[in-house]
C-alpha cells in the first residue's frame, strides 16, 4: 500500500547475483574477495538538508547565538558541529533569553509550543520538515471533520508529540501491531489512521492491517505519511542486506529512521547489522569471517561520515566498492519563509 514518491526509478547500479553451486565450488578454491555493498539513496533527505541549512542561514544573517530548541535533526555530529558555529540547543523555549531567535527543529512542533514562543516574544523560524507538516494538516483536518485519530509512531519521539498536540483530544497513539488490542475509540464508525514519518513500511502496513480488522470503516489518509525519504532507504538496505555478511548503518540512537535501517536490514536478510555514529564506533571483532560488508546511512546523516567509514573498510582491505542505487531523489524544499524577511527588526 506504501509506495515511494518523490524519486525516479532506478537508473543504475547493480547488486551481485548470489553465486550458484558451480560459481560456489570455485569460490571454495579461490579466497573471496572483500567487498562493500553501498546502499544508495543514502543519507540527507529534503527535510533534514532543509532543518541544518537553516540554522547555517540563521547564523550567518543574524549571527551567534541562534538558539534551536531540540536537535534540528537527530544526529550528533551535526548537532555538535552547529554548536561549534554558534548554534545554542534548549529542551524548552523557556530556556530561550525572551526576545532572541529561536528555530523550531525539523521533527515538528505542536501549536502550544508556537503560542508559547509568542508569549516570550521570541522570534521563531520553523525548520519543520514540509512532509511532516502535512501530517499535521491532515491530523487538523480529521479532526475538524469529528474523526478519531488512530496515529501509528513510537511514544514520546518529537515528532509523534507534536503531531499529536494539533488535536490532543482526538488523537490515540499506536505504537505498533501489538498496541493494536488497547485501542479505544469514541465512535469505530468515525475512525482515521496517520503515521509518524519515518516508521518501517512493512511494520506499519501489519499495523494498519490489524487496525483495520478491529475497526473496518477506518479511513486512510489521503497520501502515505511514510516519507519518500524514508521508504527510498528501506528499499535500497533490503537489496543489499541478503548478500551482506555484516551490515552497518550510519545513524545516531535517537534516530528513527537509521534504527528502522538496522531493523529492515536484519528481516532482509543480513547475517549482522549495527548502527554507529561513526567508524570509531565499529568494533574490529565484527568482521570475523565476513567478505560483504553492506553500508547505508540514515535521513540524517551527512556523507562525511559514511566515508569514514569507507575509509577504515578500505585499511581492513575492504577497498572494493559498489554502489547499488536503487532510485534517484531529486526532491528540494525552499528554506523556510521567515529567513525570508529580516527578523532582526521584527
Ligand atoms: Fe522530512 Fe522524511 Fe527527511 Fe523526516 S525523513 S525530515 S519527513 S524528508
């Protein structure tokens, strides 16, 4: 039912055949060659490129400090290297000087937390991600209509808190197939689901699947909340996972869409999967026995880390790369509008 947008179909790359009995025998004779699997699209999607450019763009215009509460995107390395330029990360915008810039991070903000901006006359910039903000229309727009809202993500992840808090008291979080049984509802005749943005495809469809058995009138939303982003690297890590001796994925922790990574890349078929900030984090007994390493990166990741880690296969005499690329991304979004208008004398 989930289907990728915002790409074209794939135009080059090419993942191995797995080798047949005779290819078998001689691979027997012969060592086999180390090699890397390289997922692609990997990596920066729109929103996230958006999110950090737009705190690059506050700094420059209005100089250090720009406060951001959250992380504009959940990744370390990029939180960490924003601190460095001037770039000051709160929690709450009460740790925000009353007056100073303020930028809301690319998971999204409920309504209360704009309201709350505006009570300490601060003056906000929204890096809410665009498809993330459509949720919310959406999640608006059921809710006007009386609709119960059965939102599919994983409790107290920021962007499923602030969906939620656009109509609090018609939405009911489900967090996976098994939460599926407490769900209660006011009337399952008036019944919609949404879903957090970066879940995994095949897991949110088993969710919407059972939803459905328990509520047959539930409505789906008008197009797939599953980002293009997110649905463009589950697909290429599935078609390199069945061939990866060792998977690893470059994400932080706290980054949904790189852990779904690890997770869809264990169901396709890797032997072993990981995640890790970056190569200092991989742990050399990983590689025992292994001749395909398979290398992806989550939505937030700059390729600068990926590298690395290309660069440390290649000492361990994994030097053999292949691109297996499995669609083209050309999507942009516009810097959002207030970098637009001089904030300084507003
Ligand atoms: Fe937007 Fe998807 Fe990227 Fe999240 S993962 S910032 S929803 S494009």
């Amino acid at each position: 039912m989930v289907t990728a947008s915002g790409s074209a179909p794939a135009t080059s790359g090419s993942v191995s055949a797995v080798p047949d009995s005779a290819s078998s025998a001689a691979s027997a004779e012969a060592p086999q060659r180390k090699r890397v699997l390289l997922a692609a699209p990997r990596g920066y999607c729109a929103g996230v490129d958006r999110a950090v450019q737009t705190v690059e763009r506050a700094l420059e215009q209005y100089g250090a400090p720009v406060y951001v509460r959250k992380q504009i995107v959940h990744n370390k390395h990029v939180v960490q290297t924003l601190e460095e330029r001037g770039a000051i990360f709160v929690e709450e915008n009460e740790e925000v000087p009353e007056g100073a810039i303020v930028i809301f991070s690319a998971h999204g903000v409920a309504p209360e937390v704009h309201d709350q901006a505006s009570r300490r006359s601060l003056r906000t910039i929204d890096a809410t991600c665009p498809l993330v903000t459509k949720v919310h229309k959406e999640a608006v727009r059921f809710a006007d209509e009386g609709y119960d809202i059965l939102l599919i993500g994983h409790e107290g992840h920021e962007e499923v808190i602030g969906t939620t808090g656009e109509a609090p008291e018609h939405i009911k979080l489900v967090d996976g197939p098994e939460g599926v049984a407490d769900v209660e509802v006011r009337d399952p005749s008036r019944v919609a689901w949404l879903s957090q943005t970066t879940l995994s495809v095949d897991e949110t469809e088993q969710t919407v699947a059972k939803l459905r058995e328990r509520f047959p009138l539930l409505i789906d939303p008008p197009s797939d909340d599953i980002c293009y982003a997110t649905q463009n690297r589950q697909v290429a890590v599935k078609r390199i996972a069945p061939q990866s001796d060792l998977l690893i994925v470059v994400g932080s922790a706290n980054s949904s869409n790189s852990v779904r990574l690890v997770e869809v890349a264990l169901e396709a078929g890797a032997n072993s999967a990981y995640l890790v900030d970056r190569a200092e984090e991989i742990d050399p007994a990983w590689f025992e026995g292994v001749t395909t390493v398979g290398l992806t990166s989550g939505a937030s990741v700059p390729e600068e880390l990926v590298q690395g880690v290309l660069a440390l296969l290649a000492e361990r005499g994994y030097s053999d790369v292949e691109e297996v690329r499995s669609a083209q991304e050309k999507l942009l979004f516009a810097l959002p509008h207030e970098l637009r208008r001089n904030l300084s004398s507003s």
